[in-house]
C-alpha cells in the first residue's frame, strides 16, 4: 500500500505541539523523521479502526437492487411504515436496514439498542437528514427541530431553551394557558346545554386539536382565534383550515418521499408530496405573516412596547451588538416549529423524527454507515412484549411502581413521549402541562360514556396514519354545579 507524504498526512491531521524548531539540519532531519513515524502510525491505527469498523454487518434486511434499493418494493406498499414494521417481524429482529436509493434506512424496536442510539452515541446520530418536506416547512433550515447539526441548530436551541421553553417563560405564560382550558370547558359544556337532558355528544378529535392549536396561537400572538370563531366556542373557517394544514404537513414531513432518497428527483414531485406541502405551508404562512409583518414594524415604530405574548420576546432579542438576534424569517420559521411540537404530542407518527449518523460507526454490534437514517418506532418500543406485560392492554398502574410521582419523560426509551439526548424534545414541561391540563379539566367536569347507538369504541388505526379511522365521539354530561363552568 502507497503511504502518502508526510506534508499531506500533517494536512490531515493538525496537531499543536511544543517541539522546538531546530535550525541545525541534522536536529531538523531527526524531528522530521519522528513527525513522520507519528503520521505514519496514525495513519495505519486510523486504517485498521475503519477496517474493525466494516468487519460488522449491517442489520438483517431485504436485499436491495443497484442504485434504487429497496424503492420499489416500499412503492407497492401502501403503508410503508406497516410494511416496515410486517417485515422485522417476519424477520425476527429488533433492528433491521433498509436500503432506499443510497440511504440505508435503520428502524429500531428495541429499547436498549434505541439507548445505544441516543445515549451512548448520542452525538454520533445529532443531526437530521436534508430533505424536501423538511426543508419547506423550517424556510431552508431557520429553525431548531429539523435542522441539521450546526450554527444554525446551536443558535436556535439557545433561543429555544433561555427565551421560549425556560422555566420563568413557562410560569409567565400560565395564565394562558389557563384560559385556554377554561375554554375547551366552556365549549363542551355549550354542547351540553344544546340538549334537553344536558347529555352532549363531542367529538374529541376535533376538541382536543382546536384546544392545543388555541393554545399555541394564544401563547405566540395572544389570540385565541384567527378568524371570528363561532358563538358556542367552536373553530371557524380560518381554524379549522389552519389546523388541517398543520396536521396535513404532520403527515407528509418524513414520509418516505421517494426524492428523500433519490435527490435528483426532486423538482419532479412524482409522489405529489412537494405540492402537498407547499399548498399546506402556503395556508399557514397566510394566517402567522401578516401578524409578525404587523408586530415588528409596531416594535419598530414604538407603537408597541410591553412584551405580551412569545412572538414580542422573539422580536426584542438582542445581540452582543445591540442589534436584532433574529431576522423575520427565523422568527416566521420558529412560530410554525412551536406548533408543529404541540401537535407533536398527539402521536399520529409512526416514528420519530429520523436522527442520522454523522460517520461510520457500530450498534448492538451491527456496522451503521455515514448518513444512515434511524427510526425509532414509536409502536414498536411502545408494544414490545419482552418489555410490557400484556402490552395491548390498558392498564395505567403499570407506570406508577410504588410511587405517586408518575412524568410523562422516557428516558430509557421504552416508548417515546419526548425522546431523549441532544435532540429529545426540549418542550417537555409545556408539553406535559397542556396534557395533563386537557385530561384533568375534560374529567374534572364532565361524565363520558358511549353515545347511545355505539356498544364499544372502534380503535380501527387509519391506513395512511396512526391516527384512529374515525374520529373519537363520547357522550358529555355535566357532573359540577353550573356556577362553576366558565362563562356561566
């Protein structure tokens, strides 16, 4: 094997020392020749890492054909996801690798070797893949959630962390989030009132989506509503399409999108993902420009000087310089990451957001190459039976293990709430708060039991999500004097 010269392998690798340049030719020849058995040595123990490296084999999987992979088999699935999940376990494995164009794409249903991920090599798998759909929905990567690993993502989680998620901003925004709940139970309690035996049939779906989307829109712009609502409390025309374009882009934002593996491709949209996404983005640019275009230039003007909701503290953050820290479109591409992370709560993905490997490395004794693309299945981890005792069944005092002090964080991955490690969800007390609000204040005031033509509740899974196949409808009735409801 050809070694290459010194000067290139000092190149490679700049190393600061103390030696001491000698003008004397023979002291001078001696230190080269010691820099250069150090390269050389380098060079050969770097080498022989790789090797050990690519000694492994990759997880067990299909096997893929030249250039494309495994592409075509995933399009005569409708489902690529239950494909995936049919096909580890006609396998028998917990980790497995499929090839899709040149991505090798690794799902994982196994909470220790999720841990080996996300934990011991955390900083191996920190980044996020550069696709379309990603791409589109964070304005060519302004925000913190899908960006990749650098500047921007580090710029961006300090804002997230010290302004908008820190515990005096959650504290501050309590208040809010209070009225929010006091509304969702104002809104039921009119479709209870709508009827002669103050019985209401709700449908849950649509009243839990509008009470997080009231939410985050109270929390960024101090509004309940972009429009006028309607008179019992209920979304109108400019909620109800906000929130349908959220969850629209929910659905199609790493959706196996063949241009997400064959880049040339895109441009081409032959799955019509791109125009999905840009008519979905284009409603909720619609609906949040005009408010930040509007507040900005009153902050600039002067006509606006107390800080009320997150979007004054994202436009007053300053920095060294005494100069805005944000530009106008960070601060855009912010306000939509917020919202996407509040529907996040709601698991209608069927894995995590993908964390890719920044080089080669090996896992659960398997070798994972550069630019792998891992998916920790949320029904996978979630419903393993070598970790949960009955695992489809309901039985919440599994998680309480002789303590009262139940969290909603997983950190040993046996299922995902909030992930863990550099990009585990850095929202957990919000998120926690508004779920833990939305159940108690919804059992706290209401009775629910099934309408009375249904004997049982349909947990049918839709096809294209993990939503259910039909929206939740349970019947209401009032259980607290009337003066305790909101608005009576």
């Amino acid at each position: 094997m050809k070694i290459p010269s010194n000067r290139y392998l000092l190149s490679l690798h700049p190393i600061k020392t103390n030696l001491k340049l000698y003008d004397d030719p023979l002291d001078r020849s001696m230190q080269q020749n010691a820099v250069g058995y150090f390269s050389i040595t380098l060079f050969y123990f770097t080498i022989k890492s790789n090797k050990n490296i690519e000694k492994h084999p990759l997880p067990p999987g299909p096997k893929p054909w030249p250039i494309v992979g495994c592409l075509p088999t995933m399009l005569r699935n409708k489902s690529v996801p239950r494909w995936i999940h049919n096909l580890m376990k006609e396998m028998n494995t917990e980790i497995a690798c499929i090839r899709l164009g040149n991505v090798h794409v690794i799902p994982v249903t196994c909470p220790d070797i999720a841990c080996e991920f996300l934990k011991a090599k955390d900083d191996i798998f920190a980044s996020r893949p550069n696709i379309m759909s990603a791409k589109i929905v964070s304005r060519d990567y302004l925000t913190t959630v899908l960006t990749p690993i650098g500047d921007q993502w580090t710029k961006m989680k300090k804002v997230l962390m010290t302004q908008v998620l820190s515990s005096a901003g959650h504290h501050w925004l309590y208040r809010k989030r209070v009225e929010e709940a006091d509304h969702l139970v104002h809104y039921v309690y009119n479709q209870c009132k709508k009827v002669v035996d103050q019985e209401g049939i709700i449908n849950l779906r649509m009243a839990t989506q509008h009470y997080c989307a009231n939410l985050v829109r109270k929390m960024m712009f101090n509004v309940r509503f972009l429009g006028e609502g309607m008179e019992d409390g209920g979304p109108g025309f400019e909620e109800e399409r906000h929130v349908e374009a959220i969850f629209t882009i929910l659905n199609h934002l790493f959706s196996f999108c063949v241009s997400d593996f064959l880049p040339s491709l895109v441009g081409f949209d032959l799955d019509g993902h791109e125009r999905v996404m840009k008519e979905s983005h284009g409603i909720i640019n619609k609906y949040h420009d005009p408010i930040i275009d509007q507040r900005v230039q009153q902050w600039k003007d002067g006509t606006k000087k107390d800080v009320e909701d997150l979007l004054d503290v994202l436009i007053t953050l300053k920095d060294d310089n005494g100069n805005p820290l944000l530009s106008k479109d960070e601060i855009k591409a912010q306000t939509t990451a917020c919202a996407r992370e509040a529907f996040r709560l709601h698991p209608i993905s069927p894995f995590n957001v993908p964390h890719v490997s920044v080089v080669d490395t090996t896992v659960a004794n398997y070798f994972i190459p550069k630019g792998s693309y891992v998916l920790l299945s949320r029904q996978g981890l979630g419903s393993n039976p070598k970790i949960w005792d009955e695992p489809l069944k309901f039985k919440p005092e599994r998680h309480l293990s002789g303590t009262n002090n139940v969290v909603l964080t997983e950190n040993n991955l046996r299922f995902i709430s909030f992930s863990t490690g550099k990009r585990g969800c850095k929202g957990v007390t919000l998120g926690t708060s508004m779920t833990i609000m939305l159940f108690a204040r919804l059992l706290q005031g209401f009775t629910w039991s099934l309408p009375p033509d249904q004997s049982c509740i349909d947990l049918t899974i839709a096809e294209d999500s993990m939503a259910l196949a039909k929206p939740l409808l349970a019947l209401a009735k009032p259980r607290l004097p009337p003066h305790l409801y909101p608005g009576c």
